[in-house]
C-alpha cells in the first residue's frame, strides 16, 4: 500500500509528493524522506518541504483534537482505544507536568510508527497543553526526526551508492 501512495504522488512532482506524502497521519515527514531519499531527491530541498508540511495539521489539530478524540470515542472502530490511550495519560499526568514539554518533543522526535505530528497533537490535547507550548514542543520534535531521518536515509544510501 506504501508503495502505491509513493507511485501515486510521484507522478504529480517530487516537490508536490513530498508536500503530500508528509502530512499522511502514520506515514508522515518519516516516509516522505524515506521516499525523498530512494527517488535521489536532494535532502536540503526535501528537508524544508517536508518539515513544514509536517507541521500544516498541528494547529488544526490542536484546535480541534477534543473535538475528533470525543467522536473518535463514540466509534466502534477507534472508540476503545482512545478511551483506554485517554486514561492512561491522565494516570501519568504527575510525570507530564514535570517533563511535559521535553517528554512531548522527545515523542514527536523519536522516528517510531505512531509517534509523529499527527499523534504528538493527540497527546497534546488529551493532556491540555497550551497552544503555544504544545505546538513549539511537536515543531522541535518534527525537526528533530526530520534530522535522524535525513542522516540514516541520505548517509545509508549515500555510503551504499559507494560500492553500487
């Protein structure tokens, strides 16, 4: 299915890919630099578009996730999840206020399936940060994977490309 998302945006540009292919909740600036990386696509370009495309769902996001998470909670689907993902960050609500800001940017920045903008957002609004402090900690996360991405796609590949 990744491939057919990448094959599909690939055919309307690689800037415009990229700028697509970044804001896909799961996928997001991690694959777009993946995808940037195998179609030999300079990572100094890459590196601008996919940060800022990352970062256009947070506001929207962060205004609106109680909104989403409450439907999302009167689903069948998704309903369970959210209600237990809920509970167990209010449990841990001591540490959040002690680390918050750092614990989020850290999430947001560790590139793992499930810890980018998108759910960084989520995790924002269930614990009620502020705008302004919620936003800066994901925007800091977002660069910090947009760097461990960029050295482990481009240094790999480039070392590879080497000996091929």
């Amino acid at each position: 299915m990744v491939e057919a998302v990448f094959n599909f945006f690939s055919a309307l540009g690689s800037e415009f890919a990229l700028f697509m292919i970044s804001m896909i909740p799961l996928i997001e600036l991690r694959g777009a630099i993946i995808f940037a990386s195998a179609i030999s696509f300079p990572w100094y370009k890459a590196l601008p578009i996919c940060i800022i495309s990352n970062m256009l769902p947070v506001p929207f996001l962060l205004i609106f996730g109680m909104k989403i998470i409450k439907y999302l909670k009167t689903t069948k689907l998704l309903g369970n999840f959210f209600t237990k993902y809920e509970e167990k960050l209010h449990a841990k609500s001591e540490e959040v206020e002690k680390y918050g800001f750092f614990a989020l940017t850290v999430f947001v920045g560790i590139p793992l399936p499930a810890t980018g903008a998108w759910s960084g957002s989520l995790v924002a609004t269930i614990l009620q940060f502020d705008f302004k402090k919620g936003f800066l900690s994901i925007f800091l996360g977002v660069c910090v994977a947009a760097i461990i991405m960029t050295l482990a796609c481009y240094g790999a590949f480039g070392f590879l490309r080497l000996f091929v």
